[in-house]
C-alpha cells in the first residue's frame, strides 16, 4: 500500500472509522512508513490545537464593541 | 451545537434568561443594555467567519437588528447569549454569501503531495508535542488562528463551525446550505490545508 492510498482511504473514512480491514493495512503501512507516521503524528497534535483553541475561544473575554458602533446599531434599531 | 458560558452573568437586566417586557416592549435603554453586554463576543465570532472587520461590524449590526425584530420568538428556557450567539453565526453567514466571492482558491495545491509511485514527497518534521514547555499555548493559538483566517471561505466556514463552534455535521451542513458528504470532505481537506499552512511554523526535524 502506497501512502496515496492511505490517505484516500482515510480521507473516505473520515468521521466514520475505518473497518477492521481498512486498520490493517493502514497500520501496517504506518508500521513501515516514516513519513506517514510523522504525518499522522503532527496531524493528531494539530486536532489537539484546534481543540485548545475551541476551548480559549470559548471563555476568552472579548474586547467590546467601539462606541462607534454601538452607536450605529442603535440607530438603525431605532429607525 | 454546545451551550456554554457565552452568555457570561445572566443575572443583569439585558441577559435575564427570559427578556423582560421592558426589551420586548422595544425599550432603547433595554436594546442598548443588550448590545453592550453581547457585542463584543458577537463581533468576535463575525471575525472569525468573515475574516474582514467591515463585514464583521455589518454582521453583527444585521444580528442585532434581527434579535430585536424577533425577541417574541426568543424561547423563555434558552440563554439569551447562546441564542445572539447563533444569529451571528447565521448573519455572518449570510454576509459571506452576499458579498462579492475572493479567498476561492483552492486548497488543492496544499500538500501532502506524492511522487509517480504514491510514496510522499514531503516527508517533513513533526509537531512536537502540546505538554512541552517549549510550546508557548498562547502562541499557537495566534498562529492557528491566523491560519484559519489565510484558508478559503468555503473551507474555513466549515472548520470554525465544527471544530470552533462545535456544532455537529447536520447543523453545520443546515448553516451552509450543502449537503453532510460536502462537509465532510472540506472539512477533512480544511483541516489537512490547515496544517499545511502551520507545518512551517510548527514542524521540527
């Protein structure tokens, strides 16, 4: 298996799982392959990011809106 | 689609759970109270969608104006935080649709790429690990943000709906108008574009 195909399959995969079959063979070629590994790798801690990121965004305190255009809005509230 | 904290203290007059007459009444001071209090973290989330400040301030008007024409459907057991929160997702949506298409290129040109046989071309580094202390957390969120910001709408609406915003495949598919295959796909095709776009920074021999 060529790591072409397992990115296809993964990518066919995604959000569903992969068979017992599709595991296999993406392991074992993961087994032998550096470069996927690496890949794989990087890729899971940049879910982990993402994930992070989700959470910050989430109760992070954000700068209020400029006078300007609270102003704004409340003029076209009020037209 | 996950309820949280955006609604911040609910014990104040603009985010008692359930409006009170004076806001439904159109009272300005009330209407005034409730921009105060949620315009920043709605204007927030237009950045992230939009990537554009003017837009972002159109949008977040245009939510407003929408939540004040519509308090009467505003249903008593939701936040009123929760509930501004995701009429701005949708007003930013619609403000992306509206105006004129850019950012449309595709990530298609993003690796991974192979060589004539299928093995990798780009046998690049390898993100260190998040517990390393090396890794300033702060950092890496300004950095993934950015690169959220450089991806094309198509795909960077996907991604901030469901791994930002975290709402599912179907509410996301329902915010965008396609289909729950098309939002899978961009969204893997995002996220691996993603990581194109931050393997420079991020990867380490």
């Amino acid at each position: 298996m060529t790591c072409r195909e397992v990115v296809a399959i993964l990518e066919a995969s995604f959000d569903e799982g992969l068979t017992a079959e599709s595991r296999a063979d993406v392991e074992a070629h993961l087994f032998g392959c550096r470069a996927c590994r690496r890949e794989f790798q990087s890729y899971r801690r940049m879910l982990t990011a993402l994930r992070d990121l989700a959470a910050s965004v989430r109760f992070e305190e954000p700068e209020p809106l400029s006078e300007a255009l609270i102003q704004r809005i409340l003029a076209a509230a009020a037209r | 689609m996950r309820t949280d904290a955006r609604g911040g203290d609910e014990s104040c007059l603009a985010d008692n759970p359930n409006p009170p007459g004076a806001l439904r009444a159109g009272d300005p001071a009330a209407f005034e109270a409730l921009v105060r209090r949620h315009g920043g973290r709605l204007l927030a989330v237009a950045r992230r969608i939009l990537a554009d400040e003017a837009d972002a301030a159109d949008a977040v008007q245009d939510a407003f104006l929408q939540a004040f024409r519509n308090l009467d459907r505003f249903e008593g057991n939701a936040q009123v935080g929760t509930w501004l929160h995701r009429i701005a997702v949708n007003a930013a949506l619609m403000k992306l649709r509206s105006r004129k298409r850019r950012r449309e290129d595709s990530v298609e040109a993003l690796p991974p790429r192979f060589d004539e046989v299928g093995h990798r071309e780009d046998s690049g580094g390898v993100w260190p690990d998040s517990t390393e202390a090396s890794l300033d957390r702060v950092d890496l969120r300004r950095q993934v943000r950015a690169a959220i910001a450089q991806l094309p709408d198509a795909y960077r609406t996907v991604l901030l709906l469901r791994d930002i915003e975290e709402y599912d495949t179907a509410e996301t598919a329902a915010a965008l108008g396609v289909t729950e295959g098309v939002v899978k796909t961009r969204l893997h095709r995002a996220r691996q574009a993603l990581k194109s776009l931050l393997d420079p920074m991020m990867a380490r021999p």
